[in-house]
C-alpha cells in the first residue's frame, strides 16, 4: 500500500509595514508575528507611568524638576504624562501588541479624549482600517489653568 503525498496550501494575506524601525507583517490591521510590539510605544507608556509615579510620590514637585533631573524638556515630559490617560484597555494592547497598525506615538501625543469610552471607540475604529493613522488631536484636552 502506498501513500500519495498530500500538500496543503495555506494563504494568508499579509502587509509588511516598518513598525519601530523593523519590517513586520501585518494581517487584517492588527500585528501579524511574534514580536509583534512597537518597543518604541511600549517604552514611551512606561516611562509616561514611571515619570507620573515620581511626580505622585513626592520625589518632584514640579515637571520642570523632573525634566531636568532626566535633561530633557518640560514640555516633552509634558506631553509624555498625557500617555497615563490613556484607558487600561488601550494600554494593554499596547503592551501586548494588540494595537491597530495606525497607533503610533506621535498621534498619541497630540492628545487623546479625557473619558475612556471615547478613547476605545477612536482605538476601535482605527482597527479594522489599515493603512489610517490614529490621531486624536481634535480632542477635547486637559486646559492648563
């Protein structure tokens, strides 16, 4: 008895992006491979959550101690801290590298909804659109009174 050979094909439709400064693959808007996480965004959130750590504790008093004790510009600090608003469901798939191809850093910090249902409806949106950009700068921001 023989056996004749059997060959499965499997397609899977795939994009190759430059995410963080590597090729990845994309599938359907959403991170493809292992690996999968924008380092660059993943390290922007936890330093935004460790810098508000340090202003909670007392350890600064001002962005402008804490900007120079890291020699970087208040405003940039600034505009990091705005990271720690984000909804802990959009902070996750950061993390885990959930997030549509279109969240990048720099739309992030343009500024982001203040109320967490909004942000996830923007987040949302943006997943089933590859190729679309998130940028939440006409939101509604924090006034600086």
């Amino acid at each position: 008895m023989s056996e004749a050979a059997q060959t499965l094909t499997v397609v899977i439709p795939l994009q190759i992006k430059l995410r963080g400064g590597r090729k990845s693959m994309i599938a359907n808007g959403v991170m493809a491979v292992e690996g999968r996480q924008d380092i660059t965004l993943i390290k922007a959130v936890a330093r935004a959550f460790r810098w508000r750590g340090m202003l909670e504790s007392g350890d600064f008093a001002t962005i402008n101690e804490l900007a120079a004790a890291e020699k970087i510009n208040p405003s940039y600090v600034s505009r990091m801290l705005r990271l720690t608003l984000l909804a802990p469901k959009m902070v996750e798939a950061i993390l885990d590298g959930r997030q549509p191809e279109g969240v990048t850093l720099p739309g992030l910090m343009e500024g982001v909804p203040l109320e967490w249902g909004q942000q996830s409806a923007a987040f949302d949106a943006y997943r089933g659109c590859p190729g679309r950009y998130l940028s939440l700068g006409n939101a509604p921001k924090l006034s600086a009174r």
